[in-house]
C-alpha cells in the first residue's frame, strides 16, 4: 500500500501544478500519512481515516493559511505573471515584432508595444504574452 499511496502524492502534486487553487497541495499533504501509517503497518481502514482527517485539517487550516500568505493575487508568485515588474537584460535589438532577452536566469522571447530598444539595454516587464515578454 506504500507505494500507492506515493502514487497518490505523484499524480495530486502534478494535478496542482496544472492547475490552480491549492486544493491538491493539501490533498498531497494530507497523503503523507497514511503514507507514514502504512510504513507502520497499519490496516488500510486506519489508513483511509488517517487520509480523512489529514484532509479536513489540511483544507481547514494549511490552504487558509497558504492563501493568507500570498494575498490577493495568489497566481503572481508562482506563474509567468511573477515576472512583471522584474528587470531583464536585452541580448538582441528588441522591435514590435521580435527580440530576445535574459529575465531570472532564463531566455524569453520578447518584444516592444513601440519603437526599438538596442542590445544590451536594461529593460522592465511589462506584461506576458504566452512564451513572450512584453517589455518597456
């Protein structure tokens, strides 16, 4: 049963990352007990209500908490959207059509709304558009 029940943590913590609400989190959470009960040895009955209450605990007390640390704008610290406002650094000319530049260690795409900005040019995100950085 052990190895179900990591199976379980597996495919909640890729439910979360495809998704958005931490509904799952603490579903992944609430699995490592009955995780930890059936490395004990415990019958699959103690370990089905040691998932229940892991739950309840874990919807009740650890989302609210999770959610009261990112505020109002859950999705800014963990997606793309978390790159507004950050600088990047232009390694090729950058139009309204295209360009590269360099943002938290990674290559983006990227592009102006007007005019050019030249390579090597500090610039600031503006907004994500798919794949691609709209910068100032």
């Amino acid at each position: 049963m052990t190895f179900v029940w990591l199976a379980v943590i597996g495919v909640l913590i890729l439910i979360e990352l495809l998704t958005y609400g931490l509904y799952f989190a603490a579903l992944a959470v609430a699995a490592i007990v009955p995780l930890v009960l059936s490395l004990l040895g415990f019958e699959l009955w103690v370990q089905a209500l040691g998932f229940l209450a892991a739950t309840v605990a874990a919807l009740f007390y650890v989302r609210p908490l999770i959610k009261k640390w990112q505020g109002d704008k859950p999705e800014r610290l963990t997606n793309t959207q978390s790159l507004i406002g950050k600088e990047a650094l232009a390694l090729t000319e950058i139009t309204e059509h295209s360009g590269q530049v360099k943002a938290w260690g990674e290559v983006w795409t990227a592009r102006v709304r007007e005019g050019m900005r030249s390579e090597g040019a500090k610039l600031v995100i503006e907004e994500v558009d798919g794949a691609t950085l709209i910068v100032r």
